[in-house]
C-alpha cells in the first residue's frame, strides 16, 4: 500500500499507546528520506522527550526538531515561516502552488503525541499561552500548507476538539487509526466505530 501526499497532503493517526503510531511514522520518514533524498525536508516534535525522532537529528533533512513544548513553538514557528516563504516564492513565479511551479521540495511537520500541545492541561498562563501558539501554528499550517508543499502529519491517541485544534482535523482527508480501547474513541479519530475490533498485532 502506498499513500500519495499529492492527493492527501494532511493526515491525523490515532490509538491507543503501543498500538503503532510511532512505528508507522518511522517507517514513513525512511520511506521518504529512501525515496526522496535530496526532495523532503522535515520539522519534527516529538513530545515523548526524543525517544522517537532522536535519530533524525543530525540528518541532513532534518530542518528542525524539538522534544519539549518551548522547543515544540519554535520549530512550528520556523516551518510556518518557511511555508509563507515558499507562498511568496509561488507568487513571484506567478504559479497557484508548487506543482505548477514545478518545485520539488516537500515539507513534512510531524507531532508525535499532538495532546502534550493541549493547553487546557497547562501548568500555568505562560505555558497556556505557549502551547495556544503552537495550535495557532498547526491550524494555519493545516488551512494554508497544502498548495505550498507542506505536508502535516499529527498523532495522538485521542484527536478530540481541544486535543487536535478542529481546522487541523478539517484539513486532514487522510486518517489512519490503530487500535482503540472502544467503539467512542473510535468514532472521534474515524467518525466511525471499527477501530476497536482491530487485531492486536
């Protein structure tokens, strides 16, 4: 099975911990860097303190990485810049997006465990305000990325309302979900249930 970014350029991952997430976005970023090498550029959040991503940041495709919340605005940050950079780039070239500008280059912003960015779970107003930016960035990303080559990619186990800001979810055709603990969890991640009678691989 093969997944086209062109088509589907947002994706949401949901399930429960242990289930796969992590492991698929692994296999996602040494499929890409395997298939795209000098193409793919990455922005990487992982809110698991590094446990995931921390072998991609000395690669050379690898712009920006964070494994804490203040590290998490900053590196959203830099990719919402370089996105209105590559607007500004399509623009003067007087093209609609990167396919008609024939540019190569593919961003990816990948959070693992997006529900760490939740700010109604914020320990005080500076790291409200703090994680409130960093939804404000992916909303943005999410609503204006697709034409100008980004491509977003949030997992979480539980893609609720105030957990995965709705713009983000709206703007993800594509969704890939593990298994769950219930036929509810599974309705918010696929907006059906099913997701809780997956075997357990």
């Amino acid at each position: 099975r093969y997944h086209d970014f062109e088509l589907f350029p947002h994706m949401v991952l949901g399930g429960a911990t242990r289930y796969g997430k992590s492991n698929f976005i692994n296999s996602m970023i040494s499929s890409l860097v395997k298939s795209q090498p000098d193409n793919v550029r990455f922005y990487l959040v992982d809110l698991k303190g590094g446990i995931e991503f921390g072998d991609y940041e000395n690669m050379k495709q690898t712009i920006s990485i964070a494994y804490e919340p203040e590290d998490a605005m900053k590196t959203l940050k830099l990719a919402y810049e370089h996105m209105r950079n590559m607007q500004q780039r399509i623009k003067t070239l007087g093209k609609k997006n990167v396919q008609e500008a024939g540019i190569k280059e593919r961003c990816f912003v990948i959070i693992d465990e997006v529900g760490e960015l939740n700010p109604s779970e914020a320990v005080n107003p500076e790291e409200k305000k703090l994680k409130i930016q960093c939804q404000t960035y992916i909303s943005q990303i999410a609503r204006l990325g697709a034409s100008m080559g980004f491509r977003q990619i949030l997992a979480s186990q539980y893609t609720t309302g105030d957990i995965l800001p709705r713009q983000a979810k709206q703007n993800s055709d594509a969704k890939i979900c593990f298994r769950v603990q219930s036929g509810v969890a599974s309705k918010v991640i696929l907006d059906s249930e099913g997701a809780e009678a997956l075997p357990q691989i």
